[in-house]
C-alpha cells in the first residue's frame, strides 16, 4: 500500500452505504477516492460531495489503480463476483455481511484472497460493536469463570422497511436469517468463542405478502459445551428497543410513539415498483434523510452471555457486570466515530498485518450456522457443523 491512509473505493452506494457513510466521512484513516452504483444520481453526489471517480460497473472500480481497498455494498447475491474481482485488482475487500449464500461462494472467495495477497473482512455485523468486544474481552481474562450459557433476543420492523423483490425471497438471499441471523450468529460466536458443534431450530414465515422468513429460534451448542438461544423476530409488533432503554439498534434515541410506523409507511406502496421507489429514497443519491450523531454505541437486542461466577450484558452504554455480590457498568465513552471498530479491524489488517476477527473463514463459519437454522427448520432434525472456526482474538 502507497500510503498510511487507505484509500477506499466504495461498491454500491444503497442502504448498507448510508449506513457506514458516517463513519467513511469521519475516520481520517480512510479516504473514498471511487465508488460504482448502476444509478447515474448516485454516481453524480458521489463525485460532487467527494470529488472521486464513480464507475457504473464494480468491474471498473477494482481495475482502479488508486484504489487500495474496495467496500463491497452490493447486494448478498453478488459478494462472489465483487470479491473475485476485487482479488483480481489486488484490491483488498471488506464486504457486507452475509459474505455469501453458499458455503460454495465463500470457499471461492476465500481462495481468490488468499491467491491474490488480500485480506477479506466481512462486516459491519453487530459483533464489531464496542459493547460486544468488550463482553469479550472479559470472557477470555477468565476473571469470571468460562460462559456457559448466551441469550440473544431481538424483536424489530425489519421485514416491513421497503424492500426490493430479492430481499423477500429466500432462495436469493431475502429474509431475516441471511440479513439479521448474520449479526445474531456472529455476535453468540464471538462470545461463546467461535467452534458451534450443533444446533436445532425453526422459523417462521407469516405473512404471505412477505414471502420470506421473518423469524426464527434456534438452540446452539458449543464444543466446549456451553450452549446459547437466539430469537429474532421481524414482524414489526414488539420491539425490544424496549429492553435497551428505548436506544435504536444504530445508538439512537427511539420514540416508542412511533410505533406502527414501518407498516404504516409501506401501506402507501401498492405495488412493488412503489416499494422499490420508497427503498431507493433511503439511499445515497435519494435520500434526504439528516444525518443525526449517535447517543450511544449500536447494539442487536438483549444480549446475556452467562458465566460460572457472573452474568455479562452488553449494553448501549458498556457492560452490565452482575457478579455473585454486586453489579457494576463497564462503562465505555460514546463513540466520536459511530462503527469506528470496522475501519480499526480493516486498518490493522492491511497496514500492520494483523489477523483480523471477521475474516473470511469466521464469515463462512456463521453463514453455515445460518444455512444450518434453515435446514433444521425444513428437515426438522439437530444440524451438525463442520467449518466452525475460533476467533482470532
């Protein structure tokens, strides 16, 4: 690499873009000299606000030789084609998550890095987030014994945002375990250190005008034997916002007043051209929504990682400790960068070479994990796993 600061090319500049652009904006450590979006709008922002090059292709974009790293936004379907030609570049690549829809993609686009020099993080999943590398770090001092048992929990709107045709379609990815299972599983891996050795599960799709899975529940087991439940559900009825102070899942204040807003929202699409138009006024080039400062660090629901001799929750604010005689917070300042810790990950991957977390083999791993609650809820039989990987950390 030329130089300290990485110099980013971005592919895709939808919803997923918006979401980290705060933190592309903010980070000195990282430069956005390109980007490749099909829409001409978003092409023209680009280029105004950052006076970059904007291509209509990704292809283009990874044959940029002023490009160092190159975000991948793009949809889930087409992570295999973006990171191959990525390695073809020589670009490294941090790509949303889920890294793939098949364990055959990733093995694909592990291989193509690994060819090519690269370095592959797949992210932002919610197990970046300060609170829960913190709930990590106490796992592994030991201070309280070793987990034995996690709960994750989160009720959310997510499968009534507008959405696009794909998105509510299983078989290219669509639904709540390939887009939300992805943080859950990622988040219980990284806690109960990484190797799942089974897990049994169902979900739940019901709403024949979302064709899609919209809920599930799974019970995991360790090969350490400690075990975990994660539910998850999209319906948008309860919110568990509720449960975390009323603190949105990208540290913003909720208004519990506007519940029954997503629904209420989608009700003025009546065909899915007019869903896709309300998707496309949430994304760079069409949105003209403020950018607001967090007040807190992202989190994913209820989380409680059990100990021998304590309790552990990552809250929005740090660590609820609950011990055999007292409770304390690990408190942690709030954040001056939101998402901060994927360009730390990505930084001291690329520039001082240090094995990141959420590599490509630790994406694979919590993707067979999701492919797992999907078999399971189908075959109705316990699922055993075979690419679990620890974390690298």
């Amino acid at each position: 690499m030329a130089s300290a600061t990485l110099r980013l090319g971005v592919a895709g500049l939808g919803r997923a873009f918006m979401l980290m652009l705060p933190t592309l904006r903010a980070d000195p450590r990282v430069r956005m000299v390109a980007a490749s979006d099909p829409r001409d709008e978003a092409r023209r922002q680009f280029q105004a606000e950052f006076g970059g090059r904007a291509y209509a292709t990704v292809a283009e974009l990874c044959g940029d030789p002023e490009v160092d790293a190159v975000y991948l936004a793009t949809p889930h379907q087409f992570h295999v084609e973006h990171v191959v030609a990525a390695a073809r570049g020589g670009k490294h690549a941090l790509v949303e998550k889920p890294i793939a829809l098949t364990l055959e993609e990733c093995e694909t686009m592990i291989a193509a890095a690994r060819r090519a020099g690269t370095v592959l993080i797949v992210g932002h999943s919610h197990s970046f987030d300060a609170p829960i590398l913190r709930t990590r770090a106490l796992i592994r001092d030991e201070e309280f014994g070793r987990v034995r048992m996690i709960h994750a929990l989160n009720y959310t709107d997510f499968l009534y945002r507008p959405r696009r045709p794909e998105e509510l379609d299983t078989r290219q990815g669509g639904g709540v375990v390939f887009s939300q299972g992805a943080h859950q599983v990622d988040i219980v891996r990284l806690l109960g250190g990484g190797l799942v050795r089974s897990l049994r599960a169902q979900t739940g799709a019901w709403d024949p005008s979302r064709p899609t899975e919209g809920a599930y529940s799974a019970l995991i087991t360790f090969d350490t034997g400690a075990f975990a439940t994660l539910t998850y559900s999209g319906y948008a009825h309860y919110d568990s916002d509720e449960l975390c102070g009323w603190v949105g899942e990208l540290g913003f204040a909720n208004d519990p007043a506007r519940y029954g807003s997503a629904r209420a929202a989608l009700r003025h699409a009546t065909t899915m051209e007019e869903e896709v138009a309300l998707k496309t006024r949430r994304t760079y080039g069409g949105s003209s929504e403020p950018e607001r400062k967090p007040i807190a660090h992202n989190h994913f629901g209820m989380i409680v990682a059990s100990c021998e001799r304590a309790d552990l929750r990552p809250v929005a604010s740090g660590v609820q400790v609950y011990a055999d005689d007292r409770t304390w917070l690990v408190e942690l300042p709030a954040p001056g960068i939101p998402r901060v810790e994927v360009i730390d990950e990505l930084y001291d991957a690329v520039v001082t070479h240090r094995a990141p977390t959420h590599g490509g083999e630790w994406a694979m791993a919590t993707l067979e994990v999701c492919l797992a609650i999907l078999e399971s809820s189908r075959t109705g039989r316990e699922i055993a796993l075979c690419h679990q990987v620890e974390s690298a950390r």
